[in-house]
C-alpha cells in the first residue's frame, strides 16, 4: 500500500525548519505535517499520551516519524527509550517489524541537527560564503557524527570567525537557509542518512 501522508513528531523549532525544507524533496506528492515540541524533554515526556492518541485513529496508509537530537544521551538507550513508547501505544515501527508494514519510524541527529551542516558543507557554503571549504578536511570535522564537545557550538564557533552570528548563532535562520541547499545524496552524516533513507523508503 502506497503511503499517502506522514506525521513527523520533533523537539524544536530548527529542526523543523531543516525539515520543512527537505522532506518536499524526498516525499514528492505525500502530504506531511511537523508537530513541534516545546524541548526534548518536552517530546519525551508528552510522547507516550500523543502515540496513544494515533493508535486510536491512525490510517493504514499514514506513517510517523519522530525525529530527535541525541545530545549527550547514550545513543542506544535513547533509541529504546523511543521503541518502548511505540510498542507500549500498540504501533509498530520499522525496529521491531521485518518488511515495510510498520507504522512508525524513530530517528536521532547526532549528536544534534547541526551535525548534518557539517555533513554538507558545500550547502553550507552556499549559504554562507565567507566559511573556508576545508572545513571537512579536518580530522575534528571529518566525521559529521563524532564531533566532539557540542555540534552547534562548534558550528556557531566557526561561523563566528568569518563574521557570521556575532551575536549567536540564530538557530532557525541557519536551518532554513542551509536547508534549502542541501543535496541528500551526498551528506556524510550517518544519522542524516538514516533518515534520508526511510524517507525514500516511504515515498518509493
């Protein structure tokens, strides 16, 4: 059965505004809507009770998507923690169900949304002209997914440094703007990847 809508469940504003920009790309003519958090604690919290309420109603040809920064959290754990919630409101998610019947889909950034500029710096470039393109050249950046001691504060620090952001880093201004730019094939980000994948999975 063809997919014909998608529910997409995130913890902040940047996250959505990346999202809004890419899943037209990906999803072609499947409709989809963003449901945006106050925080990750606030998603976590709240995500049992909001589950439960599409186990009720959800149809057969609609597909959830929680998307979430991993942060500091161990990567497993917070992944099981996601799972449990699915399994505890009677949905199925791509984990736990062999093939494509599965209603529900668990996704982490790591370690945060920033870590996917990194996996496409070209995009970011575009965006932002003035940062250097041998940025993931360099052994600290190289890897989008291991970049030690915050994602986004080692991003804002970098922009900084060729004038952008003096004042901090606008979170949802960047996400949009190098959002648009972003080529899905190419991006290095493991966990982006992941999430491109499932995505072209759905809409094929």
């Amino acid at each position: 059965m063809a997919v014909s809508h998608v529910e997409v469940l995130v913890e902040e504003p940047s996250m959505e505004a990346a999202l809004r920009e890419l899943l037209p790309r990906l999803l072609g003519d499947i409709t989809f809507e963003i449901y945006r958090f106050q925080c990750k604690d606030d998603l976590l919290k709240n995500l049992s009770d909001r589950l439960r309420a599409y186990q009720h109603w959800l149809p057969s040809d609609w597909r959830i998507i929680v998307v979430i920064d991993r942060d500091d959290d161990d990567c497993h754990e917070l992944k099981q923690r996601l799972e449990k919630s699915a399994l505890k409101a009677r949905l199925r998610t791509r984990t736990s169900k062999k093939g494509r019947n599965y209603q529900l889909v668990n996704r982490l950034a790591i370690e945060e949304l920033e870590a996917w500029y990194f996996g496409d710096w070209k995009a970011v470039r575009t965006a932002y002209p003035r940062v250097p393109s041998s940025i993931p050249e360099k052994a600290k950046y190289r890897n989008p997914d291991t970049i030690s001691g915050g994602t986004w504060e080692a991003f804002e620090h970098l922009m900084q440094r060729v004038g952008y952001f003096r004042g901090g880093l606008r979170k949802i201004e960047a996400a949009r703007t190098i959002a648009q730019h972003w080529k899905p094939e190419v991006n290095t980000s493991r966990s982006f990847q992941a999430l491109r994948n499932v995505l072209i999975e759905i809409a094929t």
